[in-house]
C-alpha cells in the first residue's frame, strides 16, 4: 500500500513528541510505561482538566434537577444499585457466590437491558451509598471520559505528523459539544459503547492494513462488548465491519492489478481479506461466547415491528439531529471536511475511512431505524468533533501569523460558550436572542417538574393505602407513567439501608408497580395486568409520550374507568385527587372484587380492538388474578402456560381465527398428586365475547400427551379452560399442569 498523503504545506520537522504515526509491519507496538514517560506535564495537566470538568459539570447539572426520573432516564441507575446489592448480598456469602456475579452478567446479556454498563458503578455506588448525583459522575468518569479521549486519538490518527496536538484538539472539539454530555446528564451510559466503537476505529486507522496479530482480534472484541453493553450500536459495529470488508477488498483488487505473473488470484485475494476476516471472525466468536442469549434473541426477535410505535420518518429523523446539534455544528463540520481534503491538511486516505462509517452509521439511522432519542445523538458525535477538529486543524496550518490565528481561536471559544448555554443552561440563564434560535444545539436544561410534590404526595399517599404485594396499574404515559411512580417510591428510601436486596427493590421500595404495558407495537394487549391490578392510577385527559396512534391501549385502559365499563365496577374511587402540570386530573381505583370472566372478556376484546391488526400478537392472555401462572411465548410454536390447579379455572385466550372443522391440539404435561382429574376446555368466540349458547368441547380423563379438541363454532378467538374436577381429598398435593405449542388448526 502506499504511504498516507502528507499535507502540501511546508512545516518544520516533526518534534520527539510529535513524532510520526507508521502503521503497517514499521508499527511497533509500544508499551504503557513507554508512553507514560512521554506524558508532559501540560498533558497531564489537561487529563486532570477533563477529569474535574466530567465531574463538576455533571454534578451542577444534576443537583439543580428537581424531577422523577422515569423509564431510561431512571432504569440504568436502578440497575446499578440493583447490582450493587446483589454484590454486597454475594460478598457476604462467599467468594464462590461473588464469583457467580460474573455468570449472572453474562445471562443478562440476553435481557432487555444487559448489566454490562452497572459492572463499573456498582462498586462505588456500594461503597459511597451513592444516589443521582454519584452515579452520573461515575459514568461521566468511567465512560464520558475515556470516550472524549478515543475521539482525540481518533484524530491524532487523521493527523499523524503532530498527533499530540491533533490528539488534544479533537478532544476540545468534543467537550464542546452539548449532544456528547447530554446522554450521560441524563442517566444513559450509552457514553461506554460509543469508547468501544471508537477505540476500535482508532485500532483500524492505526493498522489499516490489519498486518499486526492483535489488531483484527481487538476491533471484533471491542465491537462485540459495544453491541452487548447497548445494543444499537451494532450499527456503527457493522458499519465499520463493513468498511473493514470494503477496505481489504479495495487493497486486493489493488494487487491484483500489480501482481507477479504466475501468482494465484485467490491467493492474492485472500492474502489481503485475512485481516478483515480474522477480525470478522473474532466479532461473531465474541458475540456468541459473550452474549448467546443475545445472539438467540436478535434472531428470533424482529426489532423493526417491536419498536414500530417509536418509529419515525426519515425527514424527522433528520431534522431531528439537525437540532440536537444546531444548524451552525453541521456547517462547520461540513466546512472542516471540505478545508481538510482540499488542502491536504489531514490524512486523506484516514479521512475517507473514517467519513464513511460515520455517514453509513448516520444513514442506516435515518432510514433503518428511524428513533430519535438524546442518546441517539451519541452516533453523530464523531462525525461532528472529528469536522470541527478538521475545521481547526486547517485554519491554524494555514492562517499565516498568530493575530489570524488568534482571532479564529476567539471566535471558535465564543461559539462554544454561546452552544454550551444555549444547549445546558437552565431556561432562565439563557438569554432571549438564544431562545429560539436553530443555529445552536436545542436546549435541554436541567429537569425540574411544576408537579413534583404532587407525584411525590400521589406515591406516599399510595404506599400507606396498599400492601407490598398489590400490584399497582398506571393508566398514563406522560411524565406519569408506571416507571415514574416506581422511581419516586425508591426515591424515598435509602436503597442501600441493611437488610435490603436486590429482589425487593425490583418493582419499588414499599409499592409493588410492575411495568404498565403503554406502548402497542411492544407491549401488546394488556388485560392480564389490568385485571390483577389492586390499584389503578388514572389520568385524564388521557397522558401520552408518543403519537396518541401509537398508544391506543392507555387510551383504552382510562376509558374502562371513564366510561364506565363493566371491569370500572369492581373498583372503588378513592377520595383525593392530584393535578399535574398540564391540569390533568389523576384518581386512584380499588379493586373490591374480582372481575367476572365475561367483563375479562369485553375488556379482552376491547384491547384487542383498539391494537387493530397491525400490533396483533399471537399470545395466550391470561384473565386472571393468581401470580402463579405463569404465561409465555411471543409466537405461534412457543405459547406456554404453567398454572396451579384446583377446583378453580384457569382462564386463557388463544387469539387464532376458528373456522369450520378447527381443532385446538396442544402438549400437555403434569406433575404433583390428583393430576388425574385435570380436565381441558376450547370454545370458540365469536368478536372476542362469551355466548350464552356456546358450548366447550372438554378434554377426556386422563390427560395424555397432547389434547386434540374439535371447535364447535366459529370464532376471532378461543377460551381455554383449565381445572381439576372436583375438590381434592385432603392428603391431595398440588398439581401442575404445563401446556404448550397451543395451535388453532382448521382444514384447508
């Protein structure tokens, strides 16, 4: 390959400190000590300002809040502390049990959230009984940090010849940035990921070539811990892949060209993809080692459809990072780009390499995914620091004598401080002339909410009324949602206090909230947790976070308790009310009975009705009350119910269209005593109700292997009974009954 273009601008020989960058087989690794001898005291200086700035900033930040962290915003910082008492619980057992941290960090990274980002806090958080304030620095410092770090290296790299200098300008150009810090003030350690993805480009920019044995092994690692610790940034992983693949296949169609006569074309071509596929190899070896569950996960799961409520168009998309940086950072950074390439001032091939995975990255966001988020916007850093530093960089080559030079640096601090007010200040610090503007970073001051004492007053009001084990229903989705009222209850109790674990604290301090279901294109028809809910919070009007088409189901979940629906009977109305900051007006129901299974159904089918077909799921809902049933499976082949039998039926619905001749087959399987008069029933309902007039096909005794039921009627839907004929004897154990790959069969 040849050597990387040098700028067309006379300069002075290259200093010990500024030494040349050389990759390839001249790269000699150096070692840690070596490097740290080269440390002046200036850079140690500026570390140490980095470093007291990731801590007061967010600390100034986080103190003036004044809110209820709700969903993302709260659950990385319960995950810590969650992670940090199971630490202390498994410190007090043995080293064995401390150990098995590591083993339940692996599985977890089969879960929605993987544990990977709490390994780092939860140490601290132990140890300092931390709370907000703790944690957010923690990850300023453990993540922010060695990110801002990566992009300098990033840039050192674009500019080997005086890459100490381009090292610390690239990391300026990112601490100026308002979208890098954002993230993390407001509690994602997305910041993490994003030190992975761009450690691993630093590896590639360093070793193009991929001729050194540690450097294809590195790049896949780093990129599969990037993946695992937040799973979005598989699209930066992939994009650089692919840059990787491009990069090596560009090099050998390059040698083929010049190659000695006689030499095979494979050869060749394999010689020069080895490092793009050792470095591929080892991505998807550290993928399944590190992460199967999610490997099996992200192959079952279709994530487009899931997160399709929170999807939007790409000109949104656009426009949404538009201004989260401001109009002025991408013309700026477009101005870097096209000064750096035309006059040589960085590395040209480097440049390219580096512009292309960001703005495949940047693409596949906008058009693929189409989410928008603060900790989205962490995909775009790069690609604005790096054009910045390139917007710099060449000014101060090329500006002859300090005043110019001078004065680009005023100018460049001045926009900073006006882009960093503008994008963190509180509101009333911020002044007029900025308010509005699109030429600055969008202004996300910190949180403070008119209606904080009135959630606050809501919670406490709710943890002396219900027990620890009553499931609390949120019919709200705004700033009051589930995860808000499950946040403010362990606001107010020290989590760290003896005695506490990790499991009492998972669905709140003294309250019991599960997650309400609120979103259609996730979580699905929510009847089951609707029915054995003890308390329901209800807002009206009706709360929302997204577009009310994408959230039918809180819609519909207030209008049983405002329209007085059959399910609304069997509550109670509890005296207080609460009013938000929009004036919406919040009640509290008590449940006073079970509801009745033909009201079960009504809600079912209302539910079922207001997904429409396009969020329709093929799971078994359970219409019940009992926590010992357990239902699962998100497809066709692995619905599953366990259920504890009695005398008591066990109600689910099957959602698959009954037609003429259909049979109900499922596996079937038992243990425990009396399971010999487990009996199974499938009727057929027509709009998702109960006739009067159906009658079940019940299943013979004993119960075999399989049940084979034929469908008397014609039906959107399917009743499922489950039940032990008659009452046990006294000596009687318990009884189980699995049942599985439910199908609704009908002839052709």
């Amino acid at each position: 390959m040849s050597s990387p273009p040098t700028s067309s601008r006379t300069t002075a020989s290259p200093t010990p400190e500024d030494a040349p960058l050389r990759v390839g087989r001249a790269s000699q690794p150096s070692t840690l000590s070596s490097r740290l001898r080269r440390l002046s005291r200036a850079d140690l200086a500026a570390l140490l300002a980095l470093v007291a700035l990731a801590i007061a900033l967010p600390a100034l930040y986080v103190s003036s809040e004044r809110v209820v962290y709700a969903s993302d915003l709260s659950g990385f910082q319960q995950a810590a502390v969650s992670t940090a008492l199971e630490l202390r619980s498994r410190l007090a057992t043995g080293i064995r049990a401390t150990l098995g941290m590591g083993f339940l960090v692996w599985r977890s990274t089969g879960w929605d959230y993987s544990l990977l980002p709490a390994v780092l806090p939860a140490p601290i958080l132990l140890a300092l009984h931390g709370g907000r304030v703790t944690y957010i620095v923690t990850c300023a410092v453990l993540y922010l940090v060695p990110f801002v770090l990566l992009l300098g290296a990033t840039a050192a790299a674009l500019a080997p010849e005086r890459k100490r200098r381009a090292f610390w300008f690239g990391a300026v150009a990112a601490v100026a940035l308002p979208a890098l810090w954002l993230p993390t003030l407001r509690g994602y350690p997305d910041a993490g990921a994003s030190a992975l993805v761009a450690a691993a480009l630093v590896l590639f920019l360093r070793d193009t070539e991929l001729r050194l044995r540690w450097t294809p092994a590195a790049i896949g690692v780093c990129l599969a811990v990037a993946i695992l610790f937040r799973r979005h940034f598989a699209y930066p992983a992939l994009s650089l892949m692919v840059v990787i693949g491009g990069y090596g296949l560009l090099a050998a169609v390059d040698r083929l060209r010049t190659r000695t006569p006689g030499r095979s074309v494979a050869r060749v071509i394999v010689g020069e993809m080895s490092g793009a596929m050792r470095a591929a190899t080892w991505f998807g070896g550290a993928l399944v080692l590190l992460g199967p569950g999610f490997v099996v996960r992200a192959m079952r799961t279709n994530y487009t459809d899931l997160y399709a409520s929170y999807m939007r168009p790409p000109a949104v998309i656009a426009g949404s990072f538009a201004e989260q940086f401001g109009w002025a950072a991408w013309i700026l950074a477009t101005l870097g780009y096209v000064a750096a390439w035309h006059w040589r001032a960085l590395d040209r091939r480097r440049l390219a390499l580096v512009l292309v995975v960001m703005l495949l990255t940047l693409g596949l966001w906008t058009f693929r995914v189409r989410q928008i988020g603060v900790h989205y916007a962490l995909h775009a850093v790069p690609l604005i620091t790096l054009g910045h530093f390139a917007l710099a960089w060449t000014v101060t080559q090329r500006a002859r004598g300090r005043p110019l030079q001078s004065l680009f640096v005023v100018g460049a601090a001045s926009y900073a401080i006006v882009n960093a007010v503008r994008g963190l200040a509180p509101l009333h610090d911020v002044p007029p002339a900025l308010e509005h503007t699109r030429w600055l970073a969008t202004s996300r001051p910190p949180l403070r909410w008119s209606d904080y004492d009135e959630i606050v007053r809501l919670v406490r009001d709710l943890r002396r009324e219900a027990g620890r084990t009553d499931p609390v229903y949120v019919a709200a989705s705004g700033a009051l949602r589930s995860s808000s009222v499950r946040s403010a209850d362990l606001m107010l109790d020290d989590p760290f206090r003896p005695g506490v674990r990790a499991s009492d604290i998972t669905w709140g301090s003294r309250l019991y909230v599960p997650h309400t279901p609120h979103i259609d294109s996730r979580d699905g028809n929510p009847t089951t947790a609707l029915l054995q809910a003890k308390y329901v919070v209800v807002a009206t009007p009706v709360q929302y976070h997204l577009s009310p088409d994408e959230q039918h189901i809180v819609r519909t979940a207030v209008e049983e308790f405002t329209e007085g629906r059959p399910l609304a009977r069997d509550f109670e109305v509890l005296p207080d009310s609460y009013t938000l900051a929009d004036s919406a007006r919040v009640r509290v129901y008590r449940r006073t009975r079970p509801s009745s299974e033909a009201a079960s159904l009504e809600t079912f089918a209302r539910f079922r009705a207001a997904l429409g077909a396009r969020y329709e799921r093929p799971v078994l809902t359970y219409l019940g009350t009992s926590a010992d049933v357990i239902v699962n499976g998100a497809g066709r082949g692995d619905r599953a119910a366990n259920a504890p039998l009695s005398s008591d039926m066990v109600a689910l619905v099957v959602p698959d269209s009954a037609g003429r001749g259909s049979h109900l087959r499922a596996s079937v399987r038992t243990a425990g005593t009396g399971c010999e008069r487990v009996r199974v029933s499938a009727l057929a309902l027509p709009g998702d109700t109960l006739l009067s007039s159906g009658t079940p096909t019940v299943s013979p005794q004993p119960l075999r292997d399989a049940v084979d039921l034929p469908l008397n009627a014609v039906g959107s839907s399917v009743l499922l009974h489950l039940w032990r004929d008659s009452a046990p004897p006294p000596d009687a154990g318990p009884c189980r009954l699995w049942i599985s790959n439910i199908a609704v069969t009908t002839p052709p």
